[in-house]
C-alpha cells in the first residue's frame, strides 16, 4: 500500500503561482513514476505532468509547458509541483498519484496504482 498526501493548494490571482507538494509513505521504493492530474467542475481528469522516479525524466500536458515544473526528492519521497504563471483555466482539484510502470509517463491515468485525495487550486481573474 502507498499513502499519497498533497498540500500546497489554494486561492491565487491570474499570474500567480503555487506549489503543490505530495509526500508519499508506505510502500514506496523503486516506484517509476509520479504524476499529476486535475480535475475542474464537470470535466473529464486530466493529465498535468510527471517525473521518473530514477531518471527523473519528465512529460507535461502541453496546456501548462513553459508554467508548471515538476521534480521529486528522492530521499524525502515527496514530489513537487511548481506552478508559474496561472490562469483561470487551470483552477481544479488536483491529485498525485505513483506508477510502476514506465508507461505512466505518457499520462494515462489507467498507467497508476495509486493516487491522493486531491487539493483545490483555484485562480481568480
């Protein structure tokens, strides 16, 4: 079993920028990846971004290249999510989740094991 606990999310203006963090507890070694989803009001979840756990290797969703970083701290087990330059669009619950699989880098959720309660990020124009 893994335990996933984000933190970070919040209330931030247009432009603005939040960190997301997730710390990871339980069965956690040799995990491949750790990637992050949002969810908004009445949309489908959808892929963010994610980082090998080895490699630290990343993919991100084309609507946020160029704002958001994602990194892990391998020796902490926790993953972060920077977030630069944020829009009203990118307002939705967001979740972490970890893979075992090299797969899970392309972004399909299918691809992870496990996965956090989620933490609200919300941008106002």
């Amino acid at each position: 079993q893994v335990q996933l606990v984000e933190s970070g999310g919040g209330l931030v203006q247009a432009g603005g920028s939040l960190r997301l963090s997730c710390a990871a507890s339980g069965r956690t070694f040799s995990r491949y990846a750790m990637g992050w989803f949002r969810q908004a009001p009445g949309k489908e979840r959808e892929f963010v971004a994610a980082v090998s756990w080895s490699t630290a290797e990343t993919s991100y969703a084309d609507s946020v290249k160029g704002r958001f970083t994602i990194s892990r701290d391998t020796a902490k087990t926790t993953g972060t999510l920077q977030m630069n330059s944020l829009k009203p669009e990118d307002t939705a619950v967001y979740y972490c989740a970890v893979s075992w699989t090299r797969a899970a880098l392309g972004g399909a959720a299918n691809e992870y094991d496990y996965w956090g309660q989620g933490t609200q990020v919300t941008v106002s124009s």
